[in-house]
C-alpha cells in the first residue's frame, strides 16, 4: 500500500496547514515548528508499504491509523481522515 500523498497535500493545503512534498515519496505537514507530521511510501522486504509518524518520534504507524476511543472499542482513520 503506497499513501497517494500529491492528493493528501493538497487536502491539508485545503484545510489551511503548512505542507512539503518533500520528495515524491515524502510528505511533510507541520503543525509548529517543531511538530511535522511524516508520510512516507517505500518499498520494504515485503513490497510497497507506508508509514505516518511524527518527525523525530519512535512511534509510527503502517497503512491506516488505529486510535482507541474507549475501553475495547477503536476507530481506523484512513490518511485524509488523519488530517
């Protein structure tokens, strides 16, 4: 799975938020100066992947966001519905 991230530039353009196509295959979103919200496509050992992460953070995430709204319960954000 590969993010289509030309479309999700300019979603976050659209909802007024600083963003850099860094590369075709990165996308930064900053928040402030020092939150940038990362997307990225690569080709890993098992064929294409993608990953959202915040710059400078361990934690990151493969495909869709999985977020917990409550106690056994969680909602799957897609990348436009991250933003």
């Amino acid at each position: 799975m590969h993010y289509d991230l030309a479309t999700l530039r300019e979603f976050a353009v659209e909802l007024s938020m600083e963003a850099d196509l860094v590369s075709e295959d990165l996308l930064h979103i900053s928040f402030d100066q020092d939150v940038v919200l990362v997307f990225k496509n690569y080709v890993g050992a098992d064929g294409p992947d993608c990953l959202i992460a915040f710059e400078g953070s361990p934690w990151h995430s493969h495909g869709k966001l999985g977020l917990m709204i409550g106690e056994g319960c969680y909602v799957e954000l897609d990348e436009l519905q991250v933003l």
